[in-house]
C-alpha cells in the first residue's frame, strides 16, 4: 500500500511539473508577442495597427513650416513708391506757404505695407500746423515733419501729405534751397526715385499787405 500510495503521489508530483512548465511557456509567449506588437508601433507608421482603411498620408496636415506658403500679411508687396517733384507757392518773409509732399505708386501692386514721408525744410522755414494726414510730427526741432499713411495705395494713384509752414520775418528775398521730399516703405523695390529737393522762393511783400 504505502509503495502505491508513493507511485500516485510521484504521478501527482510529475502533472505539477508539467504545469509549472506550460505556465512559463504560455508567459514567455506573451512576453513575446508584447515585445513584438511594441516593435510595430516603434518602428512602423502611426496606422501600421489601424482597425480599418489606411489613411492616405497625403491628407495628413503639413508640418513643415519652410514649405509653407507665407501669409499674405508677410508678403511684400511689388510697388514702387516715387517722390513727384513740386515746388511750394512762393512766399514773403514772416509769410506762409504750403510744401505739398506728392507720393506716386509706379505699381504694379498696391502698396501692402503703411509708407513714410518725411519733408525736410530750409533754414529759415518752421512748420506750422494743422497737417494733412493728422498723424504728421515735427521732428528734429522742427526742422523735419514725418507722416504716415495706410497700406492700400493703388497703381497709378497718389497721395500727398500737407505741411505748412512760415517763413522767417527776417529771411532776405530770393531762393532758399535745401528742402526735400522722401518717402520710405518696407514694399518698394526701386529706391532711387524716393526723394526730391524743392525751393521755395521769398518774394517782396506786396504793397498794402
């Protein structure tokens, strides 16, 4: 009895081998196939375990900035700003006269970037508001006046900032040089015609006056 009883309980013992046995098989195997399954989402694309139609990678947003298209607030416009020459009326000395600063768009664009004028007076010569655009300021003791106008001037169109001023009562009659027009604008591609001189003539002051 006791020699049966040890053979059933060697059989016993054997079965819990063979389990313990299959048990470490059956993990290793899911260890495996876990390692293989983070293989695929490490090396493959994004929808290598997709459960459907793959997408197409075409419609994929774009993330590459450099081969984006600019923005068209970034973009420069092809305009040409120029400065069109004109003479202010002439004027007696403790007189007033108007400088008439005239900017042109060659085109072809309009303008998409806001553009400056600046008028620069002779000696003897102080500027005297109101101005046209009202944005206008003294500069440099007054002897410059900045203005600034809007994006938007059109092909073949103008614009003129206003700037009056008064002549210094003891000026001597004749021709006072050294004052200019110049425009400046981030879009324009052909700086050589953004500045102009002008001369203002002092004229006797007329009788009765």
């Amino acid at each position: 009895m006791e020699r049966r009883q040890g053979r059933r309980t060697g059989l016993r013992g054997g079965s819990g081998g063979a389990a313990r046995r299959s048990d470490r098989a059956a993990g290793f195997t899911a260890v495996m196939a876990a390692g293989c399954a983070l293989a695929v989402l490490t090396a493959g694309p994004s929808w290598a375990l997709w459960p459907g139609p793959r997408p197409d990678p075409r419609s994929a947003p774009r993330t590459d900035l450099r081969a984006a298209p600019l923005s068209p607030a970034t973009v420069p416009s092809d305009s040409d700003l120029e400065v069109v020459r004109l003479d202010p009326e002439a004027a007696p000395p403790g007189g007033t006269t108007t400088i008439h600063a005239f900017v042109a768009n060659r085109g072809p664009d309009p303008t998409a970037s806001p553009f400056t004028v600046i008028v620069t007076l002779p000696d003897g010569v102080t500027p005297e508001g109101p101005y046209f655009p009202a944005n206008c300021e003294e500069l440099g003791g007054g002897q410059r006046v900045r203005c600034v106008f809007e994006p938007g001037l059109k092909e073949r169109r103008s614009a003129t900032a206003l700037v009056p001023v008064r002549l210094s009562p003891g000026l001597p009659t004749g021709t006072l040089t050294g004052g200019s027009v110049a425009v400046h604008s981030p879009d324009d591609r052909d700086e050589r015609n953004n500045r102009q001189p002008f001369d203002l003539t002092v004229v006797e002051t007329a009788a009765g006056s």
